[in-house]
C-alpha cells in the first residue's frame, strides 16, 4: 500500500491526508515534489511543520535516493509549441 511509509510517521492525521492526496508512493517522490515546489508544498502543509515532515521523510530515504534529491534539476526541456514538420510552399505552375 502506498500510504504504508507515511504510518512510519509522527505525524497528525490531517498532515497524513494531505501527504496521501498528493499520489505518491514513496518518500522519495513526496521530497521530490517539495523540491519541485516548495513554496506551494510548504504553503499547503504549513511552513513550520513542512520541515519537519521533510525530515522525518529524509530519514527514510536510502543514500542513492538522498544523493538524487541533493543534485539540482535537470535543466527543462525546449519551451514553445510543436508546430510540426515544416512544409514548404509549392512552386507556382507555369
């Protein structure tokens, strides 16, 4: 079960649900996510406790997973619409 890790957690049953509503299933992916956002993950759990969540979170995590989570993200891919193949304008008939 994927909420599994999060019973391994003191925390309150309100913090518990937040953390399940975010769909992942694993430590990993929950620190993830923060590091992705953490202004809005702290915002939605509450600053304070964020902290100590992620650190109660960080001591789950096995030493590949803490040395991922400790590299900076990876660099976004090109922005801007997919136009598709470029089609070139056909020569007039004459």
């Amino acid at each position: 079960m994927a909420e599994s890790f999060l019973d391994q957690l003191p925390i309150s049953d309100e913090e518990r649900k937040k953390l399940v509503s975010f769909g992942a299933n694993s430590a990993y992916a929950i620190l993830a996510m923060r590091k992705a956002s953490k202004e809005a993950f702290d915002a939605y759990i509450g600053p304070e406790r964020a902290e100590i969540i992620a650190g109660y979170l960080g001591n789950l995590l096995t030493p590949s997973e803490k040395e991922s989570l400790s590299k900076p993200p990876k660099a976004p891919g090109v922005l801007g619409a997919r136009l598709g193949p470029l089609v070139k304008p056909s020569s007039p008939s004459r």
